[in-house]
C-alpha cells in the first residue's frame, strides 16, 4: 500500500515537472521577426532621415531579438514582394511569434486606406494611389490571420506629400482605423495630421521609439504612451503620434534586472492617471490627456480649463480626431445616406472629397435631398471653433498660422528624462552598397536592460549577444564600413540560405562595393538581394533611385557620416564607389583598358588594387611645376569640370604618339569588378598631397622611312611630352609598316632550248 502511494505520488510529480518543463520550454521557444523598410529617395520631394530613421529601428530590434529583414528606397514590385516573403515566414514561424513591421517614408491615405508609396511610384493625381500605392490594409488582413502571438506595424510616414498636384485633393496624414485582432498599429503622427520636417540625424519618433524600446520592462501599451509624450515635447507640440492595439499576450522588449534603478511606484502613478482631468493643474493635465489620447480626455481638458493658452491646442487636436472619427464611421458604413451626412457636418473637410468621389461610385447625387436619414455618428458633431482648423489644406500642430503656445515638459512620474547617451546621436555610418540600409552607432544598452530568457537567439547576430560589450562594440559593430568588402546587400545575410550573401572574393560574389559588417547589419529580403544581384550581373537596368542620395546636401542634418559635404557630383549613397560612369562599356575579360586610345573605356579608380580614397602607394610627388604622373593601370580619371580636367571627348590625342601597349611576357591586368551601378559622373579618389594625372604618352620613336604609298602628307612636328616622374611605361615597339620593300630580283638562268630548235 505504502508503495503504491508512493509511486502515485511520484508519478504526480514527474507530471508536474514535466509540466513545468513543458511550461519553460514553450516560453523559450518565442520567436521575433521584423521587416523594416527606408524609403527616402524620391524625385519630387526626398527625405534626409528616412533610412537613417529605418537602420536605427533595424538595429534596435536586433539588439531586442529579432530576426531582422531590411532595406532602403525599395520600387513598387520589390517592396510588394518583400512583403509577400515576409508573411510565409510569420506563417511558417508558428504561433509564438512576435511579427514586427517597420516603414519609414511617405504615407497617403485616399477614400479610408493608407497606402505606403514606393520610391518609383508615378503618383500625379489621386486616381494614381491605388494603383501604384502600397495599400497597408492588404497586408494588415494578412498578418493578422496568422495565428501569431502579436503583430506590431509601426508606419513612420505621416508627411506633407509632394506628389498629388492635380485633380481632386486628399486628406492629409493618415486615415484613423481600428486594429484586427492580436495586432497593433501605429502612425507617427495623428490621424489627419502631418509631421514637420526633421531637422536632426533621425527623427523624433524613431529615435523616441528606440529610446522606450531600450527602457526595458515596458509593455507594449505605456511604450507607445511613452513614445507620444516623448515626440511631442522633443518636437514642442508640432508632433503627436497615435497608436491603438487590441494584444492580450503579454509582450515586452527588453526585461530588467532586480537591481535596476526604481521606476515610479505602480501605484502612485495609477492613481494619478485614474484622477479627473479637472483634479490635476494645467500642466499635469495636459500630459494626461496626451498620455490618455482618447477623445473624451480632451473634452474634460476644454471643460476644465476652456480660458488657458493650452487649450488652443488641445482643441485642434480635439477637432483633427473628431473628424478623423466621424470619417471612419462614414466609411465603413459606405452608404449615400453617411456620405450626406459627413457633408452636412463638413462640407469643406479632408475627405469631402472623398465622400464626393464615393457617392459618384454609388450612382447617388453629389447633394443630398431635403429629407434623409441621417447616421448616428459617436461623437456630437463640431463646435464652430474647430471648423478652422479642419478646414487646413495640411494639418499640423506647429502651423506657424496657430501660433499656439509651447506645452510644458511632462512631469517625471509621466516620463523620465531620456538617457545621457541617447540624446544626441551620431549621424550613421555611411552605407555603400544597393539598398543597404545606414548603419547607427550602436549606443551599449544598460547593464540592467537584458532581453527576456525565453527568446530564441536569432541567427548570424552579434548585436544580440553583445548588447553590454563595449569591445566588441567599438571593434566590430561600430567599425567604419570597408569599401569592398562585401557585395550588395551582404549585410546579415545567411550563408547558403535563401537570399544568402557571397563571401567576399567568392566565386560568383556579385561584385565589390557592400559595406556594412556581416555580422552587424540586417539581411537584405530575399526579393531585394535577388534585384540587386540581378542589377549587378547587368540582367536589369540601375533604379533610378540610385543617383538620389538626399542626405549628401551640404548642410542637410542627418547626413551620414563622411557625408556633410556633398563634391560637385556627388557619390550615391546606395552604390559601389568603384562604378563606371554611365553609358560606359565594360573593357572585354582579360583586356587591358589604354587610356586615350579610341574606343578604350578610361582607366577604373579601383582597378589598381588599393581601396578607394587612399593614396596611391604608387604614385610620387613631382617635383614643383611638373604634373605628377602615374602608370597607366593607376591613373584615375578627372572628375568632369574639375580643375584641371579634360574637356568633353577625352584626351586629345598627341600628334606622332603611338598607342601605350603592355610590356611583352607580363601578366595582364585584369578588368575591375562589374559595378553595381553606373554613375553619372564618377568622383575621383581623395589622396592626400598627390595630385594624380593621367600618364602622358612616352616620346615618339625617331621617324623612319616609309613606302611612298604610305606618305600622303608631310608628318606633323612632334610635341615633346613632359617628362615623368613615375616609373616610365615599357617603350613602344617600332611602327608596323603597311608593306615591306620589295627584295632584288634573283639573277635568271639561261634556259636550255630542246634539240633541233634553235631558239625557245
């Protein structure tokens, strides 16, 4: 009897053990993807931060965890199939994943969807949007019909657009929508409203949202509470995000150890948050309803202090969100009678077109008849002090027409002062590479901020697992990029896996030119490495994206580092330095390119074999008023317009020069790797105290005597070229001659005539 009882009782506990292991095991296995984009080079209106903004945010969801898939200035079909690759993933990732999207660029909302717009999109008229927009809709259904444990859209790209210039207009910012299940989305700036342009290396809201993701111990909710209050005292009101989510999983990026310095207590700032609006002092309540951001708290605001300078404000952010609401209720109800409706309550507001355009689709008259059933929208509709502000062609809260009054910094308890060292950023390490994104200076994470326990490792990420190392830091994760050192879109890319990246110097590596570290970049999306392997082997035409490079303008904040001041051509940021300029051939395999001869490509900067922007080890000074000169394998071509340079057309030729051919028995030097882009115009290799010149053409053999077939007209006098002072060119070999003078006759023999014939 006692030893069934005891084996009864150890058999529940190996149930429970095994529970509990099954429990932990389960909890290790969450597993974090993220796809984030940088769209900031567009033709009619770029923007400087945009991909800083997106490798900031890469590089952060690195360090929290993530398996990370990013790029910048992506077209229509590149970024559709990225997306298209990033949801099988979240679908064969399982239910314990934590799926992320990032996109940084410019956002247009038409008729109640967003849309994400490509760097190539021809967008001239609202009727262009749903055609060559990125409805973020589609894809919002999609990820949330994954079983997944949470998905989070993060949309960075609430702008004054500078592409709709004719036909009807359209609302500004985005449209205000409601998050699927398990999902949570976000915009930078209010529904309706606009961002201001940034004036630093990133923004405010990716560089806020970087600094809560690093906090640790936040759930995903007071983050993004956070992330508002944050943006809109760093941007002094002009900015207000807005985020909703429907998550039940309990979900943070970073935990904190027992020894972490103290946060408020829970408690007192429950209390202070549960407490009316009109309990607090003006200052305190207006961090509130920013924190709160629901309409109802802003309503208590202008009741309780309807006279203080603040209230301006909070009434044009009351009026953008009650109109915002009233739209997305008309929308999803999509009747004339609710188009009627918003048109009585704003006959001149954002989607009055909109409704216009709706009620033409429905077969209904623009006007509405004299009695019809009017929609019981949630909200009453606006007092007559909103109108103004609704009635803005753009809306955003730092108009200089409002003149409001600067808000108040939120109090501590609200949000704590942002770290030392995460104030003012670096501006990013400089990629060279085709849609690499921009690499950050990592800032080392605090020593009590780790990321939870039971997230799985991702692979190839030394972010991850150095989050607290400052050596490895300042060695490998912040080591300034190495031209050439990886192909385009090397980044983080696994080995013989999909999209995986060649090893530098690999056979069939597509091409030099890729600077980020491996290890500390995010992948390119196997859609975006196959383009840009493709645009390398020649197979598809250069984006024209790639001559774009907004943030290499001299005196623009946020260029990459290396970059404040642009040269008179400048380099674009998203190809190999080592490129050809465009519309030139690639010299055949195994020619030696001459300068000057006719048809010859000029000589490539890098085809010398030292990296690009050091001196030239074989190169020497010349002596004062002669030009310094160089072989001709090392030459490197002029920079169009520079002092100096030749003028259209080449060289001109020498008269008596003969063409530069290689010495006899030595190797060939090889063609330079194809490029990844052809340039404009190429910008030469900086050297310090060398001023490099083509070679100039060795004297000319001493004349000989031609044919008289061969002499049409008198040579012309030999310029003496200038004398060298590198290591001379072999000499050239003697002129072929177009025949041979003819050789003397041999004598001729007597013949023999045949007997009986006398003469023959």
């Amino acid at each position: 009897m006692r030893a069934a009882i005891r084996l009864s009782v150890f058999s529940l506990f190996l149930v429970l053990i095994s529970g509990l292991l099954g429990a932990a095991s389960a909890q290790q296995q969450e597993k974090r993807i993220a796809l984030v984009v940088g769209n900031g080079a567009y033709a009619k209106s770029p923007l400087a931060t945009a991909a800083n903004d997106a490798g900031l945010i890469a590089q952060t969801l690195q360090a929290a965890g993530f398996d990370v898939v990013g790029a910048r200035d992506l077209d229509g079909d590149t970024l559709r199939r990225s997306f298209r690759d990033f949801i099988q993933k979240a679908q064969a990732s399982g239910p314990d994943t934590v799926a992320m999207v990032y996109l940084a660029g410019y956002g247009l909302q038409l008729a109640g969807e967003n849309y994400f717009v490509p760097v190539d999109a021809p967008i001239g008229r609202e009727t262009d949007i749903p055609t060559e927009g990125l409805r973020i809709g589609d894809y919002l259904r999609q990820l949330a019909s994954l079983p997944l444990k949470a998905g989070i859209v993060v949309l960075d790209a609430a702008r004054q657009q500078p592409f709709v210039e004719g036909g009807q207009p359209i609302a500004s910012g985005f449209a205000l929508v409601e998050p699927e299940p398990h999902m949570l989305i976000a915009f930078n700036a209010a529904p309706g409203t606009v961002a201001p342009a940034e004036q630093g290396s990133y923004g405010a809201y990716a560089q806020s949202l970087a600094e809560m993701i690093r906090t640790g111990g936040l759930p995903l909710p007071e983050l993004f509470d956070r992330v508002r209050l944050r943006v809109n005292d760093a941007s002094k009101g002009a900015q207000l995000p807005w985020h909703a989510q429907k998550i039940e999983a309990q979900f943070m990026f970073f935990d904190r150890t027992p020894d972490a310095p103290a946060l408020p207590p829970p408690d007192q700032v429950a209390a202070i948050r549960s407490r009316p609006i009109r309990d607090l002092g003006v200052q305190d309540a207006y961090a509130a309803v920013v924190e709160r951001d629901t309409m109802q708290g802003y309503e208590d605001f202008l009741a309780a202090y309807p006279g203080d300078p603040l209230a301006r404000r909070v009434r044009a952010i009351a009026a953008a969100r009650r109109e915002a609401i009233t739209w997305l209720r008309t929308y999803r109800t999509d009747t004339p009678q609710a188009y009627w409706s918003y048109l009585r309550r704003y006959p001149r507001g954002p989607h009055a077109a909109d409704a216009r355009r709706r009620l033409a689709i429905l077969t209904a008259p623009l006007e509405p008849p004299p009695a019809f059933a009017v929609i019981d929208y949630d909200v009453p509709p606006p007092p007559p002090e909103e109108i103004v502000y609704v009635e803005r062609p753009v809306l955003y809260f730092g108009d200089p027409e409002f003149d409001f009054a600067p808000p108040p910094p939120p109090p501590v308890f609200f949000l704590p002062p942002p770290p030392p060292d995460f104030v003012v950023l670096e501006p990013p390490l400089l990629a060279i590479g085709l849609f690499i994104l921009p690499q950050p200076y990592f800032v080392p994470m605090p020593i009590y901020v780790r990321p939870p326990v039971y997230v799985r490792p991702p692979p190839n990420n030394v972010i991850f697992a150095n989050i607290h190392n400052t050596r490895v830091i300042n060695t490998v994760i912040n080591r300034p990029p190495q031209p050439g050192a990886f192909g385009p879109g090397a980044g983080n890319t696994q080995h013989g896996g999909k999209g995986a990246a060649f090893r530098p110097g690999a056979k069939g590596a597509p091409g030099q030119g890729g600077a980020i570290p491996a290890a500390a970049g995010p992948a390119l999306p196997p859609a975006v490495a196959q383009r840009a392997s493709l645009i390398q082997q020649g197979k598809l035409p250069m984006p024209p994206s790639a001559s774009i490079n907004p943030a290499a303008r001299t005196g623009v904040p946020g260029a990459p580092h290396g970059q404040r001041g642009a040269p008179a051509a400048p380099l674009p940021a998203n190809v190999t330095p080592n490129a050809l300029p465009q519309g030139q051939a690639l010299p055949r395999a195994n020619a030696l390119p001459v300068p000057g001869a006719r048809g010859a490509p000029p000589v490539h900067p890098g085809a010398a074999g030292h990296a690009p922007g050091a001196p030239n080890p074989s190169a020497r000074l010349a002596p004062q008023n002669q030009p310094a000169t160089t072989s001709p394998a090392t030459a490197a071509p002029h920079l169009p317009g520079a002092a100096g340079a030749p003028k259209a057309g080449g060289l001109a030729p020498v008269p008596g020069a003969k063409p530069i051919v290689p010495e006899a028995g030595r190797r060939p030097i090889p063609p330079p790797p194809p490029p990844v882009a052809a340039l404009p115009r190429a910008t030469p290799p900086a050297t310090s105290n060398v001023h490099i010149q083509r070679a100039a053409p060795p004297p000319p053999a001493p004349p000989r005597p031609a044919p008289q077939a061969m002499r049409t007209a008198p040579p012309p006098p030999s310029r003496p070229a200038p004398q060298m002072t590198a290591r001379p060119a072999p000499p050239p070999p003697p002129p072929r001659l177009a025949a041979p003078p003819p050789r003397p006759a041999a004598p001729a023999v007597a013949k023999r005539c045949p007997p009986n014939v006398p003469r023959c």
